[in-house]
C-alpha cells in the first residue's frame, strides 16, 4: 500500500510539537497500513526577529494568533500573513504531496494547480453551521479578545454567536473563560491551537458538546489517507 505524504502547514513555526502529534494519533488510530508521512512547513519559519515584528498586527487590524517555535504566542496581521502563506502554498503545490493540511480555522488562500487542501476554516465553520441550526445559543472560544469583535465579520453563521477568548498559547484559565457560554448549547473551540486537554478543561466548566477544530479537521484527512 503506498505511503500517503501529507504536508501540513501551519501560520506559525514548526515543528508544531503542541499540534501535530495529537492530531496524527487521530488520524491513524486503530488503522492498519503504513502510516502517512507527515512534513510540516510554517508560515514564519526562518524569520528573523525584525521580520516578526514586521508581521505583528497592528492595533485595530485583523489578526491571527499563532505558536513561535519556543512556544511563545505571536499575534500576526491577518493580511501579511495570508500573503506568505500563499506564496508558501504555491511552492508546496510542486512538491509531490498527496494533501496539503492547513492548521489555521481562519485563513483564505488561493486556488492550487495540482494538489488537494484540506482547508480547516472551511470545515469547522460548515460543521458548526450545519449543527447549529437546532441550537438555541451557539458559543464560540477564540484565542484574542480583538478576534472577538471581528468575529460576525469573518465567520458568517445564520445565527448570532456568543464569543469569549481565551489563548491556546498564553496559559489562559481555559474552564473559567468558558463558563461565561454556560447558557449555550453548543460550543465550538475555534482555534486549531486548542488541545484535546483544553477541550476537557472547558467540558468542566459547561453543561453542552464542545467541538474541538482539530478533531474535526483530523477527523476529515483521516479518511483520505
């Protein structure tokens, strides 16, 4: 059976040890076969100091946050940083890789000639939507209370979403964050930066499903491969 080779990418730096370990357990769990060859590529790798605070977003601009290699969090323009990772996208796109994993729920990229994406965005934000039609109150955690504000702008829901931040990447009280969506019936973690212990943490604290992005993106690339 032939190796599937997945690149995975992400809008920070790699190798994104808080990420694509847990991830690649999902997808291969219980399986038989020859596991995926996973290579990771970043959005931020090889930069200098200067060349991050170059892409650091500015008050009031729409913004992403993401994981340097030392671990610490790093708040970028949403805009710059869509820029390299098309530019990155298009030299992947070259290099023989059966799916290309996007590990950002907030990213829009350009169409690609030969390879499959798997764009996280798309499929949190279809699978919330789909589920969300039954919910009364649909509750969203993002990493940054300004993502907060630009939410509805971004991420288009029939229904209005109550938000809250709380940083993947910060050491945020994850349970105490989430107990102010204690009113909703179903809560989506918005971020593929949130862990699978985060996603207990918040469980404590609310009564209702939590999705978690990353399973769900898993989830999806483990029936590809």
């Amino acid at each position: 059976m032939k190796t599937s080779r997945l690149a995975f990418v992400t809008i920070g730096q790699t190798p994104r040890i808080d990420l694509v370990p847990e991830m690649v357990s999902e997808i291969v769990a219980g399986r038989e076969g020859n596991p995926p060859e996973i290579v990771e590529f970043g959005v931020l790798d090889g930069l200098s100091g200067a060349d991050l605070d170059a892409l650091r977003a500015e008050p009031g601009e729409h913004s992403f946050a993401t994981r340097l290699a030392d671990g610490s969090e790093i708040v970028t323009s949403k805009d710059r940083t869509e820029e390299r990772l098309n530019q990155l996208l298009q030299d992947i796109d070259s290099k023989g890789f059966d799916l290309i994993v996007l590990l950002c729920t907030g990213t829009k990229i350009e169409p690609l000639a030969h390879t499959l994406v798997v764009e996280a965005q798309r499929i949190v934000d279809s699978t919330v939507e789909a589920l969300a039609q039954s919910a009364r109150n649909l509750g969203v955690i993002l990493p940054l209370e300004r993502q907060v504000a630009d939410f509805a702008e971004r991420h288009v829901f029939s229904r209005k979403a109550k938000a809250v931040a709380a940083s993947p990447y910060a050491g945020d009280d994850m349970a105490a964050r989430a107990a102010a969506l204690a009113d909703c019936d179903l809560i989506v973690m918005h971020c593929m930066g949130y862990s699978a212990a985060m996603l207990e943490a918040v469980r404590t604290s609310v009564g209702a499903p939590v999705l978690l992005s990353r399973r769900l993106v898993a989830g999806v690339v483990r029936q590809m491969v």
